[in-house]
C-alpha cells in the first residue's frame, strides 16, 4: 500500500485493517496523532485527510490508499510555523499537549473552510475535540485569532510570557 503523508509517499508494510493511528505512530513514526480513547470520542488522534479532520483510531489504513495525509507536522516547521500553530502558541493554547495536533488540524480546516471568529461556530467545529486539561477558552481565542487573520510574534504569549520550549508530549 501506498501512503502520502504530508506530501512525502510511504511504501506501508501493516496489514490493511491496521488503524491509520497506528500506522502513523508505530510504522512512521509520526507521534503527533494521539491515542486517546481509540474509539472515536476524545479526537486526540484526528489527521487531515485529503484536507477533512477525520479520526485516525477508526480508519483502516486501506481506506486512504492514495490519499493524502496531514499531520500537525505538515502544517508548519518551529522555524516558520503555520498561522493556527503560531496562534496556539501566542495564546497559550496547549497545556499538556495531548488534545493540541487534533484540535489544531480541526481548527486549521475550520478556518481553510472559511470559518469566521464566531466563538460558537468554533465551539461548534471543535465539538468533538477532548481537552483534558479543559484549556477551552484559549484554544476557541486561538482559533479566533486565525479566523480574524491576527498575526503576533509567536515567541511571545498572549500574557507576554517569552516561549522556550515549543516541544510537546509524544
Ligand atoms: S483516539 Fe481517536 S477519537 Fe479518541
Ligand atoms: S492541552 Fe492537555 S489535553 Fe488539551
């Protein structure tokens, strides 16, 4: 089988009912998506696929031969980092960090798709999106701030606190 994941294609080796989650974590290495419940409620393991948040825990890899698979990865770089990840940064969005490369691809699509700053309409896209560290009003001001087009150095916190560790959980 074939797979493309953030426009670099993969000759994948797991049986074709393996979860997409697994193999992104276990045969690519690709850690961003979580596994959370594993049965579809949390949203910790969402990708893009063919640009659409969709659950990776319930996707069997089968399914998305010859599409194209985004993770938080493919949105940006540390050093140039796409509008959603710079946002969740500059609002200090991401606490622990297990919700955040779900809730960054729903927000990224949310905005792509043409969502605007209106708080419910981005409660509303992120409804299915767990957070456990229950960080909901920065990530819906994140969010916010990319729909209405802000830009900000993300070095910096919404509260002025200078970043230096924009690593996350594996
Ligand atoms: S791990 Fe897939 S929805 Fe929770
Ligand atoms: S930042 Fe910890 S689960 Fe959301």
């Amino acid at each position: 089988m074939n797979l493309s994941v953030n426009g670099v294609p993969h000759n994948i080796e797991s049986a074709p009912l393996t979860s997409l989650l697994d193999v992104l974590r276990e045969e690519l290495q690709i850690t961003s998506a979580k596994a959370g419940c594993e049965q579809g409620g949390c949203g910790a393991c969402t990708v893009l696929i063919d640009g659409e948040p969709q659950r990776s825990c319930l996707t069997p890899v089968v399914a998305v031969e010859g599409a194209e698979i985004t993770t938080v990865e493919g949105l940006g770089t540390p050093n140039d980092l796409a509008p959603v990840q710079q946002a969740f940064t500059h609002h200090y969005a991401a606490q622990c960090g297990f919700c955040t490369s779900g809730m960054m691809l729903a927000a990224h699509a949310y905005v792509e798709h043409g969502g605007t700053e209106d708080r419910e309409a981005i409660q509303d896209a992120l409804g299915g999106h767990v957070c456990r560290c229950t960080g909901y009003v920065k990530i819906i001001d994140a969010v916010a701030a990319v729909a209405r087009g802000d830009s900000f150095d993300a070095t910096l916190t919404a509260a002025g606190t200078r970043m230096t560790n924009l690593g996350g959980v594996a």
